[in-house]
C-alpha cells in the first residue's frame, strides 16, 4: 500500500497551505484525485485540525465535497468556537483571580498557543481542558485560589499520588452543564515509565511571554521552555499521533527559531537523557511540514542508526485513530535513551501501579473517575 496515500498527502497539503508555505495548486490537484473526503474529515478530526481543514476549504471553494462532510466540518468549526468562548470565560477567571493574589504562572497549549502562534485563535483546537504550569512551592495556595472560584478536585483520592509520579493534578469547574478541566503541571516528564524529569526551571519564570487574547492577557510559557513541553509532548505523551502537536511546533519555530538558543536545547535534552524525545518530533515535523530545525541541532541530539530503525515510521505518522496500546508500550521503550533505564523505569511505574491499586482498594475510587 502506498504511504502516504493521497488523503495523507492532501492533509499534509492543506496544512501548508493553511500556514502559506505554499500556493493552492497542489490541493487542488490532489482534490481532484478522487478523494475519500470521509476519510479526510475524520482524520482530520482525529488530528484536531478540522478547524484549519474547514478554513482551507472555504478559502479554496472550486474543492467540491460532499454535503455531509461540509456540514459535519461545519458543525466542529462551530463547536471548537464555543468551546473557546467557554475556556475563554474560565481561563480569565482563574488568570485575574491568580494574579491578583501575586502568583506566577503559565499556559500552555489551547488558547495560549493558539493566540501565541496560529494566524487566527480559531484555527487550534480548543482541546478538552486548561493546561497551567506552576511552581511546585506554590500548590498549596494554587489549591486554595482555585477552590475560592469554584474548582474542586476531579479525584480527591489520587492528588498526591499523580503529583509526585507525573508532575499534574486535574481540577474540575463547572460552567452550566459543561466541566471544564483544569490540569496544574509542575514538571515536564520525558520518561513516561518513570518519574518527572529534572527540569530545571533557573531563569524560567523571568521569561513568560504575555499574549494579548480579546481583553486580558495570558501568560505563555518562554520559548525554550515552550519547544522543550511541546517535543515530550508529541513523543511521550502521544506518540506521535496527533498533527495538531506537529503544527504547534513547526508554527513555533518559524517564529521564535532565529531567537531560539539551540546549544542550551541540545544540552538539556543530553543531561536529562531525553535526545530521543527532541530528535523524533523534530525530526518528523521537518519531514511533514519543511519546518526548519537547525541540521547542526538535529546532528547533535541525533539517536545512532539501530534507535533510528527501530521506530516504525509508517505506524505512528500520519493515522487514522488511535495507535493500539502495545505501540505505546513500545513506543516508550524505544524512546528511552538508555535502555537499561527500562529496569528502573519499570520499577518506579510497577510502584505507581500498585500504589493506584491500594488506593483504588481502600476508597473504591478508580485514577479516572472525578
């Protein structure tokens, strides 16, 4: 089977498109090719960029899909902006009742980003929660605002537990019928097996970038900062799956690449032996979207050939849904830099496991249950 068909070739197409590294002829070209527009729209769904899918098509009317995919395409459109207007409400909330209480803090991903790098807000994704990094010393009092404005915790029973092996706690705020989730992060973790990195955050609270978004600002995480979250991000966290993760990073680059200090990059992702998890992302946004990482950056940071073999392309770019639970297992193996970090790794996460057991045992509360 030929890879990338041409739905994938024309998703890739539309993208670039979108974010004017090139003309339209070539979706043109590729939509007239007896499209399975069905397909499209659901990848496009599963990537998070129905929104700039349905941008493309307005602006490229001569594309003639079927009514039901317009309407569908239509209704996400649609729906991503009211579930902005909805974070929108919530994050402005939280963001004036935090700093008028003197504490710092950052978003990252959703609205900040959108705002941050995307030609217009609506083009991102709004995604399914509120992702704000804080400093750790500051939980307790993070807690406290938050349950000042109406936030509770999604699942009391496993705050301390997900805070010390992953870095994040879920809150919960109900707007009407909706629960907007709340995700406080103090730490980016590159292995997935075991527990938070050693991010150092020296100098980091001196260098949020401030976005203006409608009437407030949002305070976004820097830029370094920001490259090192999205890369563990798009490798750790998803695999790889989801080009929404890619287009924030080429969009990222393009802007702030020039300003961007790629030695002190290269140094963190060796000393926290997570090379793997900048070189694949970067690697693949380069190959998907021409986005231009520094070749000398990628040479420094760059797995030997047998790491390099062993991560099945073809698997993990460019899918249709979900990547089966075995790629993910896998795929964290593989995106350790030392494997025989495996063996501590699986101990810290066999502990994790059964530490959620006990607690699971002793309230009857499951980690997913709010």
């Amino acid at each position: 089977m030929m890879w990338p068909a041409k739905e994938q070739q024309f998703i890739l197409s539309f993208l670039k498109f979108s974010f004017g590294y090139e003309d339209s002829r070539n979706i043109v070209n590729l939509a007239n090719e007896d499209l399975d527009w069905k397909r499209v729209a659901a990848m496009a769904g599963y990537h998070g960029i129905s929104s700039i899918l349905h941008d493309c098509l307005q602006k490229n009317r001569e594309i003639k899909i079927p009514h039901s995919v317009k309407k569908a395409l239509e209704k996400e459109y649609f729906g991503n902006i009211a579930a902005g207007l909805l974070f929108e409400k919530a994050l402005k909330e939280i963001i004036q009742h935090f700093e008028h209480n003197g504490l710092t803090f950052a978003v990252h991903k959703g609205l900040g980003l959108s705002t941050l790098l995307y030609p217009e807000p609506q083009l991102r994704s709004s995604g399914t929660d509120l992702d704000i990094f804080i400093k750790k010393d500051d939980y307790l009092q993070v807690k406290n605002l938050l349950m000042e404005i109406g936030c509770r915790l999604q699942n009391i029973h496993y705050e301390y537990h997900e805070m010390s092996y992953i870095g994040e706690v879920k809150y919960v705020k109900q707007e009407g019928s909706i629960k907007v989730i709340i995700d406080l992060h103090t730490d980016f973790n590159p292995n997935h097996w075991g527990k938070v990195s050693r991010f150092d955050p020296e100098g980091f609270w001196d260098s949020l970038l401030k976005v203006k978004y409608n009437d407030f600002f949002i305070p976004c995480l820097p830029v370094e900062a920001n490259l090192i979250f999205l890369s563990i991000h798009c490798a750790a966290n998803h695999i790889f799956d989801r080009l929404i993760n890619f287009c924030d990073l080429d969009l990222l680059i393009r802007k702030y690449g020039d300003k961007t200090d790629w030695g002190k990059l290269a140094d963190f992702a060796r000393e926290n032996k997570s090379r793997k998890v900048f070189y694949f992302p970067l690697n693949f946004c380069q190959k998907l979207l021409g986005t231009p990482v520094p070749q000398e950056f990628l040479e420094a940071i760059r797995p030997g050939p047998l790491s390099i073999s062993l991560v099945p392309r073809k698997l993990l770019l460019l899918r249709d849904g979900k990547p089966p639970k075995w790629l993910e297992r896998y795929m964290h193996f593989v995106l350790l830099d030392n494997p025989l970090d495996f063996l501590r790794s699986v101990r810290i996460f066999s502990k994790r496991i059964l530490e959620e057991c006990f607690i699971k045992r002793k309230t009857g509360s499951a980690i997913s249950e709010g």
